[in-house]
C-alpha cells in the first residue's frame, strides 16, 4: 500500500526505474541547485527535463489538480524538495478554465487587446504595466510561468498568428515584447517570448523547412527576440516547430546553443512547442539545448534513456539541461513556497485593458465625421459584429473573460441611443446563430454578415444621426488567413456599406466603418463609402467601451500601424512565397502530418527570396504605393516638431526634440527615428510617445540608439558591420511622413 505522503514518487517512477519514497531532507532553492543536481539519479534528470505531460500520462501531468486548463505541467521530485511549476499560455491574458473542481464559483481573468493592437499603441510604459497586470493574474491563479509573449515577424499579412505577434519590425516587437515581459516578470512569475525563430505561417507549421539568408535571419528574424532577451532576461524562450534552412528549430543546437546562448546571452531555459512524440527526436532535442520537452511522454523518458544508453546522448547533455531546470524551478512561485490566493480585482484589471484598447485604435480616415459632434445623439448601428465584438484570437491566444464589451453597449455607456429597430434585427440574428451554430458567445468568432433589408436602412437614414458599420475578422492558431475569404470585403459586407453609405450621404449624414479585425483588410476599393475609418483590431473585453471612447472623443486617438496596409495583397514581396492559396490538409495540433512526398512549395517548403524587403523595408525602398504606411494614423489634434538635437557618446545616440500641440484637442503622439541602410531607403531605429499634451502644451523627448541599429549583417564575413554609408537620421511621424532630417556626426 502506498503512503499517502509518497503518492508522487510512486506515480513518478513506475514503470520506470523506482527511486523509493526516502525523503532527502533537500528543499531545493537557488543557491542549493548544485547540490541537488550532485544527488539526482539519471532518472530524476530524465523526469525533469520531459514535461509531466497530460491526462494519460501517468496520472500526475493533469493541471486540472493544479490549475485546470493550463498547457502543462513539470515533473515534481518530492524526494529532492521539487515541486511541480504550471505552464500557461497568456499573450492576451492568461488562457485557464474558469471553474475548480468541487468550487461552484468561477474564477475569471482579464482580456486584453492581442499582440498587434498593443504594438499599435507604441507605449512601452502601458506595455510594461499590461504585461505586470497580467503576471499578477497568473500569479494569484497558481502559474508559475506564461508562454508570451509572441515574438515572431510579421512577414505576410496573411499569416494566421499574426494576431499574436507585434509588428513586421523587429525594432518595435522587441522593445514592445521587452516591455511585457519585464511587466510580467515584476510579480516573480516567468515570461517565455515564442516561437524562437522564423515562424511565419501556420500552414504545415510542424513540418515546413523556412529558408532564410543569414543577413535578413539575423537583421529581421532574430534582432526581435535579441532587444527583448537583452531589455528584459525573460526566464525561458520557447523554440519553434517548424525547421530553418533543413534543421528543426528544437532540435538545432546551432539556433539554441550557438546562436540563442553564445550570442545572444541568454541564460534561461528552452521549452518546446506543444508536439506529440512521434514528430520529435527528444536526444536531439536535449542536445540542442532545449532543455523541457512539452508536453512530455513516457516515450520519449524512454528515448532518452535509450539514447545515453547507446551514447548517442551524451550524460553531460543531459545535466546541462536538468541543472537549468532546477534554478527555473527554484525561482519559480511554486518553488519559493507561494501559495495561490485565486484573488484577482478584476475591475482594476479591466481599467487597464480599456487603456490599451484605447491607444491602440487607429484612425486611418477621418473626413470631418469625428469625434462625434454634439448633434450626434442617434446611431445607426449596422454589422453583425457591432453586437458580438471579436475580443481575442483562437488557440494559444483565447481568453475566457467574463464579458466582452460589444460596440453596442460601448455606445449605450457613453450616452448614444441606438436605432432600435437595427438593433432588434441583428440581435435575433446573433442569437440564432450562437443557438444554431456552436459560436462562442464571447465573440472569439465571426459570424458571417447578413443580408439586412435595405428598407430598414432607408428607415434609419430618416431617423438616425450618423451611421455606425463594423467588419469583423477572427484568427487563430492552426489556420493562415486565406486572401479571398478574409482580405477581402464579403458580397453582404460591400452591399451593406454600399447601401448605408448611400441613404447616409444622401441626407448629408456620417459614415464611420469599424474595423474589428486581427490584421490588414483591403480597403482602397470601398474606403471613400466612409467618412472615418477606425482600426480596432482585436481589443480585449473592454472593445466597445475603448471604441466609444475614440468616437466621443474622450480619447483622441493615437494608434499607429505596426505594420504596412497593402493596397492589394499582391502588393507584397511575399506573396509568391506563402501559402495564401493553399487549401490542402494543415497540420493542425498533432494530427497527422501532410505527406512530404511530391514536395510543395510553400508547404513542405518556404523560400525567403525576398530577403530582408519585408514591410516597410520594401514598399519604402521601392516606392511602392500603399494603403496607409509603417507608423501611420492620425489624431483629433496637431503636432509640431521642434529643436531637434543629437548627441553623440561613443556608440550611442541621443536624439532629442520639442513636441507641441498646436490643435485643440489634447492627444498623444508617436515619434518614430529612421535611418538608412545598407540596401534600404531606412528602418526604425528607436520611437517615443509623448504623454497626454493639452492644446499649446510641449513635451521634451528623448529617443536612443546606438551603433547596433545603423549596422547590417555582412554574410561574407559573418559578422555584424556599422554602415559608414550613414549620414543623417528622420524625425517622422510614420514611415513616409519625414518631419525633421538630423546630420550623424
């Protein structure tokens, strides 16, 4: 019979080698991991470095005994003092169940804005406290570490996580990401950017070979995740599924070892994507340096074992990993004793995902139509999505808040009346359709929009003050979006606007379109049917109230785009190398892969033929005519550039300027610097914004760099070389809005 106290080592060794139920009398703590490593067995390091696994394996990997609904679990040793640490995954907001066992109340958490729309604010301070908001929800709900942020470029507006990722600039996504995770980190639970490195598409994602040049590898692919690891020493970076140049990201030890630790400096551990055994090679993996094997199995326990057996691993491997989990694990909320209180303020929580709803709008028309004018008491609210607003993504990046704000209620709460009759209308359509179809009730799906009887516009053209249409977009993880079907404006949609543009404009009424989307949406065919044009992108559960606020204008806005608006997605240099127009099998969690035999191209392989003219890189050098470029979005207000100094020190810059406004609405504003480069017109090399100014108000800033962001990456001799080629830098207010030219000393 097995004692009560020894339940975990008795599930932890069998079938494997028993270890026994004597306590050591070691707690393990960071200063005693070398001791603890010196008393571990072989099969005490293979238990710690293969994750605990899910509900089959063992027993013991459940999170639901620890935090239900969390992505994982480590092995805990009792015998060495080494409890268990939970995993989740958390780029909007922590992703776990909302009930406990044996617990009728449920236990919510907030939702915030999705990786692009945070990016959008261009904040780093509101970065920063979002991601401490978060961390302290994971904290009190018992997470010792959060899978976020998301890291990677965004090299194709069409790639199906993109929602998670910041920008196609890894300047902005790193400082953005560093922001975050340093938030995160001020409540002692880790932070882990993902998914290190060159994942760009969800297509085949397990199995595509992404063939990257070393300078755009170094220059675009890894400068993100470098700013963020050197700004912020997150705990852990979690590798990629896919492979780069043949080599899969988790079992390459020149990407996790030569690259990640050598180069780059860091100094935590590596966990992997979420992936079933039989795609992975777990000695390969330990060799690499990926130091946990997520979710974990007894097969590849077993792999191992075999592999030290046969010296195909080495035992050193092994210990190298295993020593990095113990100094994780020991620094760790659960390793330090903390006991989960599941006390959050959720109220305050939501202040704070309002906030960076509102400064991630952004307002890309404004014909005279907003804010709102004080006639404007009457909307007529048309789109499906104005009633169920898409807060967050799917997959890693859903969060299960309490409620979604949708714009109806945002209105309601700023004191605009709704047409009731719309409202009747789509109201009965959206709850047809959660009853009929299985859509989630908190909006994390679009739901196709339908054909209103265009009567019932005329009706609201009679009555209503201005008009009100929301497009919306979902995305996820397992799925690019598809250009047809997504990019594209729907026929119902295109009708809708059509028609509510029409009876509008005809009685001298506003248009404003929402767009409630997860990325770029063609615009140029219909945009001069609305008199303003806000992105909104996925914001969180505060949506509707942020979106309010920027109509009203109780908040001017002050978005900017973290990535280029193509007019046409044949536009970007990319295109030919996407899988836009795929519609075969995807390999989604761990289904079955898509048979490697004939090879296709896009699929089972990627080429990067545009190399580092990606974005802004390409539209700017080329000359390439767009629908709103890199850093754009306009404001209620006006502001002039002024005084602009550089200091030199050594390798470091120091640009510094007057920012006034000169409107008269208060507002935020973003400076962005831009410098050449070898081979391109220019690229960010540092941003500030300003705090909120009043009309005639000025703010001093100061925006730094060094001789890091005028270098390019030099293949022939690998190494990075300053570009003497470099002779002045741009003040601008996005990437083709130059304000002020400043000579390099």
């Amino acid at each position: 019979m097995i004692r009560k106290g020894c339940l975990w080592a008795a599930l932890l060794a069998l079938p494997f080698i028993t270890v026994g139920c004597q306590h050591s009398g070691l707690r393990l703590t960071s200063a005693k991991v070398d001791q603890v490593l010196g008393q571990m067995t072989r099969e005490e390091k293979i238990r710690l470095v293969v994750g605990a696994g899910n509900e089959k394996f063992l027993g013991y990997g459940s999170t639901k005994r620890l935090v239900p609904g969390a992505a994982g679990t480590t092995a805990p040793l009792p015998r060495l003092g080494i409890p268990p640490t939970v995993l989740s995954d958390g780029p909007a907001g922590i992703r776990i169940d909302t009930l406990r066992e044996g617990d009728p109340k449920r236990y919510y958490h907030t939702g915030f804005p999705i990786g692009t729309a945070l990016a959008a604010s261009w904040n780093t301070t509101l970065m920063e406290e979002v991601g401490r908001t978060i961390g302290k929800e994971a904290r009190a709900y018992g997470l010792d570490l959060l899978f976020a942020p998301g890291m990677n470029l965004q090299r194709d507006p069409l790639g199906g996580r993109n929602f998670e990722y910041y920008s196609e600039d890894p300047m902005l996504s790193g400082r953005m990401g560093a922001a975050f995770v340093r938030g995160v980190q001020l409540n002692g639970v880790g932070a882990c950017p993902k998914h290190y490195v060159v994942n760009n598409q969800e297509t085949n994602r397990k199995d595509v070979d992404n063939r990257v040049a070393p300078r755009p590898l170094h220059e675009l692919y890894l400068r993100g995740f470098e700013i963020a690891l050197r700004e912020s020493h997150p705990w852990a970076v979690m590798s990629a599924y896919n492979a780069v140049n043949g080599e899969q990201c988790m079992e390459s030890r020149r990407l996790l070892t030569d690259v990640l630790r050598d180069e780059l400096h860091f100094d935590g551990i590596v966990v992997s994507d979420w992936a079933a055994p039989g795609w992975r090679d777990a000695a390969r993996e330990i060799h690499a340096g990926n130091d946990l094997l997520a979710p974990g199995s007894d097969e590849q326990c077993r792999e191992l074992r075999n592999a030290i057996a046969k010296r195909t691993l080495q035992e050193a491997d092994l210990d190298t990993c295993a020593k990095r989990m113990l100094r994780f694990v020991a620094r760790t909320p659960r390793g330090r004793g903390y006991k989960a209180s599941n006390k959050v303020n959720l109220e305050a929580d939501a202040a704070v995902s309002r906030q960076a709803a509102d400064e991630a709008v952004v307002l890309l028309e404004n014909h005279v139509a907003l804010p709102f004018q004080s006639a404007v008491h009457r909307i007529g609210l048309f789109g499906i999505t104005s009633y169920i607003f898409i807060s967050v993504g799917t997959g890693s990046g859903n969060v299960k808040s309490r409620h979604t704000v949708n714009l109806l209620e945002g209105l309601s709460h700023a004191g605009l009346s709704v047409s009731s009759e719309a409202a009747r209308y789509y109201r009965a359509v959206v709850a047809d359709t959660l009853a009929g179809r299985g859509y989630n009730e908190l909006g994390y799906a679009a739901i196709p929009e339908p054909r209103i009887d265009s009567a019932l516009i005329m009706r609201s053209a009679l009555t209503d003050d201005a008009a009100v249409v929301t497009i919306g977009r979902s995305s996820g993880e397992g799925a690019d979006r598809n250009v047809y079907t997504d990019f594209l404006l729907q026929p119902n949609e295109r009708r809708l606007l059509h028609e509510v543009a029409a009876a509008f404009h005809q009685r001298g009424k506003k248009v404003v379109v929402i767009l409630n989307v997860p990325g770029v949406v063609e615009t140029a065919s219909w945009r001069n049917d609305a008199d303003a044009l806000l992105c909104a992108w996925l914001p969180g559960q505060q949506g509707g109230d942020a979106v309010a606020d920027i109509l009203t204008g109780r908040v001017s806005p002050s978005g900017r785009l973290p990535l280029t608006w193509c007019l046409q997605y044949a536009d970007c240099n990319t295109h030919d190398n996407f899988p836009y127009d795929y519609h075969g099998p995807k390999a989604i969690g761990n289904y079955t892969k898509i048979p490697r035999q004939p090879a296709i191209k896009n699929v089972h392989y990627v080429n990067y033929e545009e190399g580092i003219y990606v974005g802004y890189r390409y539209f700017d050098t080329f000359d390439k005519p767009v629908a709103y470029p890199f850093g754009y979005g306009l404001s209620y207000t006006r502001f002039v550039y002024s005084d602009p100094k550089l200091i030199r020190k050594d390798d470091t810059f120091e640009v510094e300027l007057t920012v006034t406004n000169c409107g008269k609405a208060e507002g935020k504003e973003v400076v962005q610097l831009y410098a050449p480069l070898k081979g391109l017109r220019h690229q960010l090399v540092a941003f500030a914004k300003t705090r909120r100014l009043a009309p005639g108000k000025s703010q001093r800033l100061k925006l730094n760099f060094t001789s890091r962001e005028l270098s390019y990456y030099d293949e022939a001799t690998a190494s990075w070389k300053v570009d003497r080629d470099i002779h002045n830098v741009e003040l601008a207010a996005d990437s083709r809005d130059i304000r002020l030219t400043l000579p390099l000393p």
